[in-house]
C-alpha cells in the first residue's frame, strides 16, 4: 500500500526519513507516520 510505497522508494533512493522529511517540508515523525500507515497523506 502507500507506506509501503514510500518506505521502498525513500530506501532505493538512499534517503534517511530525515533527509525525505527535509525535502517535503515535513518533520521526520511524519515520514515515519506514513511509513507506519498510521497517518495518511491528503490529496490535494
């Protein structure tokens, strides 16, 4: 599913959950959030 996701393509792309949260302005608590699939991303 969509943690999944972005877990898999954070990790083939050598980025730590900071290094993604830095470049998506988000806190890194949030990438972790997703990747748990506690929090969903809205779609705008």
């Amino acid at each position: 599913m969509l943690n999944e996701n972005i877990k898999a393509i954070r990790k083939q792309r050598g980025l730590s959950q900071e290094e993604l949260a830095i470049r998506l302005h988000v806190v890194r608590q949030t990438v972790s959030k997703w990747e748990k699939g506690v929090s969903q991303t809205k779609g705008y």
